[in-house]
C-alpha cells in the first residue's frame, strides 16, 4: 500500500499544471515574507515606543482588511478573473508589507497593514478557485495539500530567517554595525521584499487561459447556492473556535508552564512541520476513504487532545497533545477546500471563498476579543472546552450537510491550453 501510494503521489505531482507551479512557488515567497514579519513587525513596533494598544491596533488593521476585502473579491475573481486578481493581491499584500517596514508614523503604519490584509484577502479568495480550475480531479487533493504545506513550510522558513538576520549585525565591522532598531527595520524590508517578489511568478501567469463563467439562473444553481449555507456555518465555527485559543497558546505555554520564548517558538515550528508532512500525506488517505469523510475524522480525532490541553499540568503531555491536534486539525483544511470546490460550480466557487474567509474572520475576531476576559476569569479550561464543541458541531453539522454528495462531482472539463503546458517544474521552459 505505501509503495502504491508514493507511486500516486509522484505521478499526481508530476500532473500539476504549470500554472499551478507558477502559483505555489508565488504562493511561498509570499508566505517567506509574511514569516519574517510575524517574527519582528511587533517588536520592532515596541522598539519604536508604541504601547501594547496601538501594536494590538495595527495587527487588528491587517485582520479588517483581510475581512473588508473578502466579498469584493469574490465579485472580482468573478467578474474580472482569478489570475488578475492574484496579480493585484500579490502587489497589495507586498507594498503593504513593504510600506509598514519603513513607516514611522501610527496612521501609516496602520494603512499600510490594512492594505496587507487587503492583498491577503485578495490572494485567499482566487486562490481555491484558480487551483481547482487548473487542475483534473485526480491530482486536485494533493494540489490543496501541497499549496497548504507550502504556505506552512514557508511560515517556518521565514520565522527563522526573521530571527536570524538581526544577529547578522553582530558579525559586521563596527563601522556598518547597525543598531537594533535599524537592523529590524531592514530585516523587516527583506520580508517586504520577497513577499513583493511573487509578483514575478504570478505575472508569469499571464499565458494561463481561463474560461468565461457563466452565471445563469437554472435550479441547479439556485440548489448550490444553499449550499453556502452549510460552508458559511463551518467557516464561522471553526474561526470562533480558533480565536478562542490560537491567539493565546504562546500565553497559555508561557504562564502555565513557565516556558521561554525559544521553547515555544520550537513547539510552534515542530507543530507547523509534522501538519505540513501530514497534509501531504492526507490525499493518499483521502483516494481510500474520500475527503470528507477523512477531513471529518481528522476533526474530530483531534477534540480528545483539544480537551487534554484544557486540564493537562505537565508539559511533556501538553506539548505532544499541541502538536497532534495541530496536526490532525490543519491536516483536515486543504481536503475539506478540495471537496467544497469541487460540489460547487465554477461560478460560486469565489464567492464561498470569499463567504469562508469572512465568516471565519468575524467568528475569530468575535471570540478572540471575548477569550481574553474569559482567560482572566476562569483560566484556560474554559476556552479549551468551548472550541472542542464548536469543532465537534462544525464537524458534524458540515458532513451531514454534504454526506450525500459525489466526490468526484463539480470536475471541470477544462483544455489542455486552460489548464497550461504541463512540465516539471516552475522555472522550466
């Protein structure tokens, strides 16, 4: 079975469009330069003076664009296509990430990071439908897999070069001896540009064709259309679940068990590595059992850790419960986008994915700013056991919806010229 398995993961891989290698390659130089930032953006913030409430304010700022920009962007996706809408996501998401690194003064800081959220909102929104659109059912599932341990994998890479290029200043001669201050800022333009370089993959899509989608209003559509129901409801309840402790696990691990900074930071990249390796693993189980019955497992085989963190006092158990639930959890997403793509037709196919990032956001930013006077009131049980029910119901309520439905349905028939010349790699010609 493993042999049989490897044997599909290569030929699936193989299978990938170049317009699909194009996207994972612009897909993480984006997510190298938002690494580095997630790293240093804050703390060079404190190094410029501003208090904890305004750094609150200019990540907030990032999330308001990143949900202002959701429904907009499925109608543009829609109306003026998938590729150009990448294409202007990638240039909002790096001169926002760019502008934020030299700026000094709190309204453009908090401008430059609401057009971040802007540009990632745009890129998240295109991004499901122009994966599914090239590419053929058989290597769909991996493809998702793939973007999604892509976009993990780089995080990880640029955390670390987010952390490792201020020290470089140590090793220079004390006549190009930057200070500290200085010495992020430029660590934090390096970010800004690489995330601004995946401009040069995604205008290299502009060979891919794309079909002309139709909006007709024909009882088909009109049932797929309640089909956002059940996806909109998923979205929200697991972003309200996910603002209630995600936000607040590097605390939870600090003041539980007097953990440094260097050993969460190490607990956050393991948990990111082992759900990049098992989102990769994910299609070979999903070929047997099918995607949403095997993304429904992994939710739901991940509440048991889930529930262990709310009580667990020794950190060997917690940790070890943090990673599998990471794993299992974020595993069970790039399958459960595949399925949703592939049972709803092209037309909606933006507009649910502009549904899923701003119902998500609601439901985290909603649960998020409620999480922190529950913390301080009842401990971190509490909310544990609140997002252990939120999954279990969006698990549950989500299959139930769609239990029915083929997996092979919503498969688009697309030309060779549509999908692009395949090859086998990015920067092959």
């Amino acid at each position: 079975m493993l042999a049989s398995s490897l044997r599909d993961y290569r030929e699936s891989a193989a299978a990938f469009s170049r317009p699909a290698r194009w996207f994972l390659l612009a897909t993480f130089l984006s997510w190298v330069g938002h690494g580095v930032h997630s790293v240093l953006f804050n703390l060079y913030l404190r190094d410029l003076g501003f208090r904890e409430a305004f750094i609150g304010s200019a990540v907030s700022w990032g999330g308001i664009g990143l949900a202002l920009a959701a429904l907009p962007g499925g109608l543009l996706a829609d109306r003026w296509g998938r590729r150009r809408t990448l294409l202007l996501g990638g240039a909002f998401d790096g001169i926002g990430l760019l502008s934020r690194s030299l700026a000094t003064t709190p309204e453009a800081i908090l401008a430059a990071s609401f057009v971040a959220g802007v540009g990632q909102s745009l890129l998240a929104v295109a991004a499901a439908p122009f994966l599914t659109e090239h590419s053929a059912a058989r290597e769909r599932t991996l493809l998702f897999s793939s973007f999604f341990a892509i976009e993990l994998l780089a995080g990880v890479a640029g955390s670390l070069l987010g952390g490792w290029l201020p020290g470089l200043a140590d090793v220079l001669p004390e006549m190009l001896h930057p200070a500290p201050l200085a010495a992020s800022r430029l660590t934090l333009v390096a970010g800004g540009m690489i995330g601004l370089a995946s401009l040069i993959p995604l205008l290299a899509l502009r060979g891919a064709r794309e079909a002309p989608i139709v909006h007709v209003d024909q009882p088909g559509q009109r049932r797929a259309i309640g089909q956002l129901l059940p996806i909109g409801v998923n979205a929200f309840l697991i972003g309200a679940g996910a603002g209630l402790v995600i936000p607040f696990m590097n605390l939870y691990f600090a003041q539980r068990f007097d953990c440094s900074s260097g050993q969460i930071g190490v607990f956050f990249s393991v948990a990111q590595i082992s759900t990049a390796i098992a989102a990769l693993a994910g299609p070979a189980i999903a070929r047997r059992f099918g995607k949403l019955r095997t993304a429904t497992a992994a939710e739901l085989l991940s509440l048991p850790f889930l529930v262990s963190l709310g009580a667990e006092n020794h950190l060997g158990v917690a940790v070890a419960a943090f990673w599998l639930r990471a794993t299992l959890m974020q595993a069970s997403i790039p399958l459960a986008s595949a399925f949703v793509m592939e049972v709803l037709p092209a037309s909606l196919r933006a507009r649910a994915t502009s549904l899923m990032n701003l119902v998500w956001n609601i439901g985290w930013a909603a649960s998020a700013t409620l999480s922190g006077a529950v913390i301080q009131r009842f401990g971190y049980a509490v909310p544990f056991y609140a997002t252990a029910v939120l999954y279990a119901i969006a698990a549950t309520y989500f299959y139930l919806s769609f239990r029915r439905y083929p997996e092979t349905g919503g498969d688009v028939k697309w030309p060779d010229e549509a999908k692009g010349v395949r090859g086998p790699g990015p920067v092959s010609e």
